[in-house]
C-alpha cells in the first residue's frame, strides 16, 4: 500500500510539472504569437503602467516596455539556457564519470583526484571569478556554469557503473567479444541514463536560481536582453510604488523552479522509490 501511495504521488506531480513545463515551453516558443508588445521597444509615454492598462497585461517597465512580453521572452533566456548548461553537464559527466569507473587502474585515480581538487572550490566563486575575469555575457556565464557543474554527474555516474560493470550482462558482452567502448556506449550508458536523467531534471530549476540571481547581480545575462533575473534588477528601484514589477518576474521564477522540481521528484520516485535516499541535490 506504501508503494502504491509513493507511485500515486509521484504520478501525479509528474503530471502537474508537465502540465506547468509545456504551458512555459508552449509560451517560450511561440513567444512573437502570444505577445501582442516587442519586449524591447522603448516608449517613455507608457512608462511605469499598472497591469491591465492600454493592454499591457502585467503593466510596463521604467523604460515603457511591455512586462508580459519581457517575461516571456526572458524565459526563452532563463529555461533555455538552464536547459543547455544542464544537457552539456550531464552529457560531461556521464561519458567521463561511465570511462572512469569502467576502465578502473590508473585512469580511475587520475580522474578521480581530478574531481577532488576541483571539489576543493567552492563552486559559486569560481563562477564569480570567470565572469569576473572574462565578463558578464550568456557565453562567458554559460562556460562558467560547467567548468564544475559536472563534477556531480561524474560521481553519480562513477558509483553507478561500478555497481554494474560486474553484473552479469556486462560479463556475457566481454565474452562474446565487444570492446570497452561498445560496452560503455551500449550497456553501460543506457543503465546509467535514468537516474542521471533524474538528477538533471532535479538541477534544472536550481540553474534557473543561479542565472536569474547572477544576472540580478548583473554578471550574467546584460540588458537590455529579456532575462527574469535581469528584469528583476531593472525593477528594484521601483519596489516600494510599482510592486508589480518584481512580482511577475519573481512568480516566474519560483514557478518554474517548482515545476522542474516536482519533475525531478516524481522521476525519482517512479523510477526508484528507494533513490529518494540516495541522491543528494
């Protein structure tokens, strides 16, 4: 009956994220067709609007500037690039972290120790001090963002094939002949897949977290691009008249940190209730 009640839950927060993430993705693409404003066109007469007036549905910004347009076209930025930067690191540390622990010796250690030293920092002021030094731009953030953000992947996936490289079918594929890579890329990838899959979902909404806060600092995405965290930082000095500025954009935000995150869990749960103790986000 536990069981049941756990692959029930997990069914239907599945459900609803999805529900959540196509509408955003839906809206995201088809962006120039919903929006009936350019985010980016500038009219100082029609500056600091409430929503709702003269057709602006969540109002304007400081520069007249439609909001809702600039939401939807920032989560273009936001999800998009959150979901690049994730796929680069989850493809990174499966292949690297499946290598390692496969070939086991001398390249085990070796990347392994790799992974401790850059363990060693602390991953938000490593991402500081790459922008800091190449600039804030959507490139330089992006290369900042998997300098380490694969180093996760790595070990998940380190710890899970050297749970399945002695099983059974990895032994019968080594004696009909197949070479390591076609056991790797073959066998062992594929078993590996769900639950790194499970964790990138997990990692989505955190990167959203981590590119709207940089941007809100301004070493990330720069105006006068689209973005949430952006928007956020344009809006601050009028947080006390003009609320609404920081309220969408910050719904935005949550909303679909929450939806990627109750994706994750109900992934998790439906694939391995037991993985709830296992993986650490």
């Amino acid at each position: 009956m536990k069981k049941n009640g756990i692959i029930q839950n997990s069914n239907l927060l599945m459900k609803v994220s999805i529900i959540i993430i196509t509408i955003m993705v839906f809206g995201v693409i088809f962006a120039p067709r919903i929006c009936n404003f350019d985010p980016y066109t500038v009219d100082l007469t029609k500056r600091l609007l409430p929503p709702g007036t003269d057709g602006h549905i969540f109002g304007t910004d400081g520069f007249g500037r439609d909001l809702f347009a600039r939401i939807i076209y920032g989560g273009r930025v936001s999800i998009g690039l959150s979901v690049c930067v994730v796929m680069v690191n989850a493809v990174l540390g499966l292949i690297i972290g499946s290598f390692a622990a496969y070939t086991g010796g001398v390249i085990d250690e070796i990347v392994m120790r790799i992974v401790d030293v850059l363990m060693s920092f602390p991953s938000i002021i490593l991402t500081l001090f790459i922008i800091g030094v190449l600039g804030p731009s959507i490139s330089n953030l992006f290369f900042a963002l998997i300098v380490l953000g694969w180093i996760g992947y790595a070990r998940m996936a380190r710890s899970l094939v050297l749970s399945l490289k002695e099983q059974s079918f990895i032994t019968a594929a080594r004696g009909i002949g197949c070479n390591d890579a076609r056991i790797i890329f073959l066998h062992v990838i594929p078993n590996v897949m769900p639950m790194i899959i499970t964790f990138a979902a997990l990692h989505i909404g955190s990167t959203i977290l981590v590119i709207s806060s940089l941007s809100f600092l301004g070493l990330g995405v720069q105006p006068p691009t689209a973005e949430w965290g952006a928007t956020l930082s344009e809006a601050k000095q009028y947080l006390s008249l003009y609320p609404h500025m920081i309220i969408f954009p910050g719904i935005a935000i949550a909303l679909s940190m929450f939806s990627f995150n109750m994706l994750g869990d109900g992934l998790r749960d439906f694939a391995d209730p037991h993985l709830k103790k296992t993986i650490k986000t």
